[in-house]
C-alpha cells in the first residue's frame, strides 16, 4: 500500500521566466533547469528574448503572477534607441509589480561596479556571472533561491567582496546623458533631451568622468569606460 505522504500530488510547480536576447542561450538555460532533479518540485520554464515582450508578460499577469523566479540577462535590446532599457530596468519594475517574484541575474558583467548597482536598485535575490554557469551551477542556483536565498556564483561574490568605498551610483539623468553621448549627441544639444541646465550637465559630466576614471580624457573615453561597465 502506497505512502500518502510521497503521491504524486506533493508535487509543486516552480514556474521560471528566463529572459535573455540570445535565443540559443535561452533554450539552453530552459533544457538544463528543466531536467534539474528537485525533490517535491516539477520546474517549467517559458522564455522570452526581449525587454517589451517580458515587460507585456510581467505587466499582464500582475494580479495572478504565475511565475516563482525570474532569471534576467542585464545587457538586452532596447526596443528604440530613445529608450535604452535594461534587465536592471526590468527588475526594478518587477520589483514594484510582483514583490513576491524572486529575481536572479545571469550575466557577463563581473565588474563590481555594474553588480552592485544591480543589488542596490533591484536588490535581486542571486546573481550568476555567465562564465560561471554550468549544469550544477544552475541546479544549485535554483535550489538555493527557492529554499535559502540568496545565491551568488564565484565571480560575482568576489566582485561583492571587492566592493569600492567609492561606488558608481547613476541616476535616471546620468544614464541619459551617457546614452545621448554614446549616440553621438553633442554636450551643447544635451539639454534638448534631459531636463537640466548647461551647467548642471557639464557638472555632472564631469563627475561621471570621475567616476568612471577618466578624468582627463575625452567624451569617447567615458563612453567605451561606461560600455565596458554594462552602463550603456
């Protein structure tokens, strides 16, 4: 006779949405998370491979919000070049609509300055390194988030470790000053964009120079050192 407490209707579901613009990445995610062998747990993962397409499902599904874990890239495509959106900005509007939803990271930025502005605006519950990321890696990643959060890779908790005093924290403005530059906008036009004065952005371009250490270097310089960083 057969253990009620081991029947097949003990099993739970741990939905995943796994957003990355790589869609060859993405199905390898899906085809390793679901095969990953976890006790009282069935894993299903959908995927999508835009920032609009995962916002429309986050947005839609508010009031009953199907989904255990979200696993987002950092770097996807911006839908238009006036709106550089982000997995960081993904996050953060996951954060306001679904407080409940864990959110991980999978990324190629390891530079400590990109993932701790990661964990101060979104405050994610686990971020993995790409480079890291491997079968076990994931299973544990999963496991970890679901009972004891939260989960880290090498890489990335040595870029915690390593966390500056001076850290670089960018508003919304700051990003749109380094988008616009790295569209070739001139400083002298920036105002048409952002709502600041002249002198307002100089001063702030000066200290994103600063920030990203390249004080006395010119406006290609902060781009390719804000690009390197995941920023732009």
């Amino acid at each position: 006779m057969s253990n009620p407490e081991h029947t097949e209707e003990a099993t739970k579901t741990l939905r995943i949405l796994a957003v990355d613009d790589h869609e060859i990445t993405i199905l390898g995610y899906k085809f390793i998370l679901e095969d990953v062998e976890f006790d009282g747990y069935n894993i299903i993962v959908d995927t999508a491979t835009t920032f609009e397409s995962a916002k429309k499902i986050i947005e839609d599904s508010v009031d009953s919000f199907k989904y255990d874990i979200l696993f987002l890239d950092v770097q996807l495509f911006a839908p238009n070049e006036d709106q550089p959106y982000t997995g960081e900005d993904l996050g953060i509007l996951a954060r306001k609509l679904v407080p409940e939803t864990k959110i991980v990271y999978m990324s190629s930025f390891s530079d400590n300055f990109r993932i701790n502005s990661i964990l101060k605006t979104v405050d994610p519950d686990g971020y993995l390194v790409k480079t890291d990321i491997d079968p076990k890696s994931l299973e544990d990643a999963v496991k970890t988030i679901v009972l004891d959060p939260p989960y880290y890779s090498s890489k990335a908790l040595g870029a915690i470790r390593k966390k500056m005093a001076n850290d670089i924290e960018l508003d919304e403005k700051d990003r749109k000053i380094l988008f616009h530059l790295s569209k070739g906008t001139k400083t002298k036009d920036l105002e048409k964009f952002i709502r600041l004065s002249p002198s307002s952005i100089e001063n702030r371009k000066r200290h994103l120079k600063t920030l990203f250490g390249t004080e006395n270097e010119n406006d290609l310089a902060l781009i390719l050192a804000a690009k390197n960083k995941g920023f732009i």
